[in-house]
C-alpha cells in the first residue's frame, strides 16, 4: 500500500482528521493536487446555492477559469450582488442568474426550462442549495421544507435539464452532500419528517442519505458516456449555514473547520476535471478520493434494493417525472 493511502484511510477511519482542515491539508500534499482548474472556456454550469459558503467558492473557481456560470437562487438580490462580483473579479466572465426556490417544484421546472432555451448543452448542474432549518415547515408543494429543496426539487430540475447535459456528452450532475448523513439508514418512511418531534439536524442528514443513494440510481439510469453523476461532501467547514445553524459544533472545532476553498474542492474538480470524474459514475466522494456510503453496519443493512426501490418510487412521484422522464409513448427507462 502507497503511504498516501495509508494515511488517507487511518484518517478516514478516524474521521476527525479526515473531515476537517487537517484532511485537506494532508491530501492535498499526498496527493499532489493542482490547486487551480484548468481553463473551462465553453463549459456551461449550472449551480444552486451559490451566494455564499460553498457555492460561492467553487463559482468563483469555475468563472475564474473561463466558465459560463449559472445561479439560481431564491434571494434575487443576494444572487444578483453575486453575479456582479464574480464578473468584477474576472474580466469578460459570463454569470447569469435565474430566481427559483429549490424547494418549489414548478419553479425548478421553469428554471429548468429557461435554461435549456439559453443553452444548447449544459456541461455540470451542481446541486449545491441546502440548509439546515431549526424549526419544521413545508415547502409550497406540501412537501417537508428541508426534503423537498434537498431532494425532490434538484430531482425535478435535473431531469427537466436532462437533454441539455446529455448534449455535453458528458454532462455532469453533482450533488453536494454532507459527511452528517452517516449515521441515518435509508428509510423512505422516515423521510418526510412532521412537526411532531422534529429536529433539524435528523431532516437534514436524512435528505442527505438520499442524495448519495439517489446518485448511485441516477447514475445506473443513464448513458455513463451521456451524463455521469456524483455526489460528494465537504468535510467539517466554516459557512454562513454552519455559523448559523451549529453555533456550539463551530464553536467546539473553531480553527479545526475546512476554510469554504478546502470544502469546495472536490466540487470544483468533479465538475472541471476530465480524468477520474469522467472514468466512473455514481461516486461519494471526499477530499478527491472515493468513499464509502456507510461507516455503520446498520446502515448498510438498511442500503436493501427494495429499499432502494421504494425511495425511487416515491421521489418520482413527489417530484412527477422520471430520471430520464418519460419518452412520449410513456415507456420508463431501463434499470
């Protein structure tokens, strides 16, 4: 075994190390990492929550780096406000911005179709968009706030940009998720939480779940040579949500937190990079290396494929369209 993977895995075990600053920092030299991506003159990409944190970050990187970027975001103001700074920080940057509520499933759909007017292929779709609410609400489709803008309205507008990531060949879809939803099973039952002993950090490590189990049967749905899908997470950083929402977590790591550059890392590569993001599909990933889905027994037992199947029946339903959608004779896609 190389020493970098030594290490790697000791940390990983770990976990403390693995997730915060200390992490990245030895990867990075390990693994020698490019810091910058390289140039992404042409690409198209497409991300939610990218305001602040760590949508922000990698926003930055890809604009940087020659992309078109695309926000959408609920807050026209704060997307906006971003959109000119990411064009004041790089000359001739293109930046466009789309105001749509990721928890609103015929916002995503006309997001979604505003998009694919203005863009013949889309090279990544970056779901980034997440937070972590204190107190229980739904969203305007009847649906848990936190599940339907973590999950079922990124369902809904990734199969509505389907056609447009597919012309990338290979278009990307990455779904930020979270090192939080380790220690949930997969239960489709559990899933929409009411307000009836509700906690926040439970809804949000439960949607998480699903993104990464979601990935793993977006990816097997679809040409690998036509869109390949990832999820990943961003260790323990600092971010306005963590700031907000885990003030004693951010208290307790303090200097041990990710800077939002390290968390965002990974994402930046999965969406720039044309080597190990583009040779698989429906990895989790951390720190530019593959992960496991589970670190407990009970979770992996829970990982069953009618388990699997249920959570893709009801997202299908929740969101009212298939990944691909339907063709126009109804037939589904192949499994």
């Amino acid at each position: 075994m190389r020493v970098a993977d030594a290490v790697d895995a000791a940390m990983e075990a770990a976990v403390v190390p693995s997730f915060t600053r200390v992490g990245a920092a030895v990867r990075s030299r390990l693994d020698r990492w490019t810091s910058e991506p390289a140039r992404l003159d042409g690409r198209v990409i497409v991300i939610t929550g990218a305001t602040s944190g760590l949508g922000l970050a990698a926003a930055r990187a890809w604009s940087a780096a020659g992309a078109a970027v695309e926000i959408v975001a609920r807050n026209a103001t704060k997307a906006g406000a971003t959109a000119d700074a990411l064009r004041s920080a790089t000359d001739g940057a293109v930046v466009g911005v789309t105001v749509a509520d990721t928890g609103d499933l015929d916002a995503m759909r006309a997001a979604g179709t505003s998009l694919a007017e203005r863009h013949s292929s889309i090279d990544a779709l970056v779901h980034n968009a997440g937070a972590l609410d204190a107190e229980h609400g739904y969203a305007s489709c009847g649906i848990e706030r936190t599940l339907a803008s973590q999950v079922v309205g990124p369902f809904v507008l990734s199969a509505t940009l389907h056609d447009r990531l597919a012309a990338a060949r290979p278009g990307r879809i990455v779904w930020v998720s979270s090192g939080g939803m380790y220690p949930e099973a997969l239960s489709v039952a559990a899933l929409d939480i009411r307000p009836e002993g509700y906690r926040g950090t439970v809804a949000y490590a439960r949607a998480k779940r699903a993104q990464v189990t979601l990935t793993e049967m977006m990816a097997a749905r679809v040409d690998p040579n036509a869109i390949v899908v990832h999820a990943m997470h961003p260790g323990w950083t600092l971010t306005p949500g963590v700031e907000r929402s885990l003030p004693t977590f951010r208290r307790v790591m303090g200097p041990l937190l990710r800077t939002p550059e390290q968390g965002a890392d990974t994402l930046v590569w999965l969406v720039a990079d044309d080597g190990a993001p583009l040779a698989t599909t429906g990895g989790f990933w951390l720190d530019r290396r593959r992960r496991s889905l589970h670190k407990r027994p009970r979770t992996r037992a829970s990982d069953t494929a009618a388990e699997r199947d249920r959570l893709w029946e009801w997202v299908t339903t929740a969101a009212g369209t298939d990944f691909p959608a339907r063709s126009a004779t109804g037939d589904r896609p192949a499994k």
